[in-house]
C-alpha cells in the first residue's frame, strides 16, 4: 500500500535560499508524477537530525555523511545543470519511496 504522502527534507547552507528554489521545483515535479510530497526544509547541518522524520532527503549542495534515508542532490534544480536527468532520477526515487510498503 502506498504511504498518504511522501516525506521530503530540503536542505542547503542556509536552509533559505537555495532550498526555497529546490522546494519549489520539487512541489512541480511531485505533482506532474502524482506523487503527493509534503515537504520540510533545513540547514546542512540539521540533516542528521532530521533525516528520522523525513523519507527522503534532498540537498542543493555536496552532502557527502552517510546518511539512513534516500538522498540525492537537487544542484542541478537551481543550476539548471543537467536539469533534465535530475527530474528523472527525482521522479524515479519518488515513486518508488511513494510505492514502498
């Protein structure tokens, strides 16, 4: 059975700027999947503590700790570098955190 909604942490530096334009881009690319998202943002430095609420983690820049949720970077949703193939990969591990049991 599908979960009611997937569970996201966003996080950057700040947990402002960037993570606001990531947040944004991945509420769109949510919807046009039909994967319902509800979406937190942070720091960096919050992420180990978060991660526990959170399916999925998302991060605008170089996170390289071991983490124990999905993660994946989102640079490119604000870059715009190699855009295309992070809303695919986005998409793919969104519907299949959607679809876990």
């Amino acid at each position: 059975m599908a979960k009611s909604a997937v569970k996201v942490l966003v996080a950057c530096g700040s947990g402002v700027a960037t993570s606001t334009i990531a947040k944004d881009a991945v509420s769109k690319i949510a919807e046009d999947a039909g994967v319902p998202v509800k979406l937190f943002k942070a720091t960096l430095a919050e992420v180990p503590a978060k991660q526990n609420d959170v399916d999925v983690v998302l991060t605008t820049a170089n996170y390289r700790k071991p983490l124990d949720k999905p993660h994946m970077s989102v640079f490119g949703l604000v870059s715009g570098v190699n855009e295309g193939k992070v809303k695919a990969d986005l998409t793919e591990l969104l519907k299949k955190v959607y679809n876990e049991d």
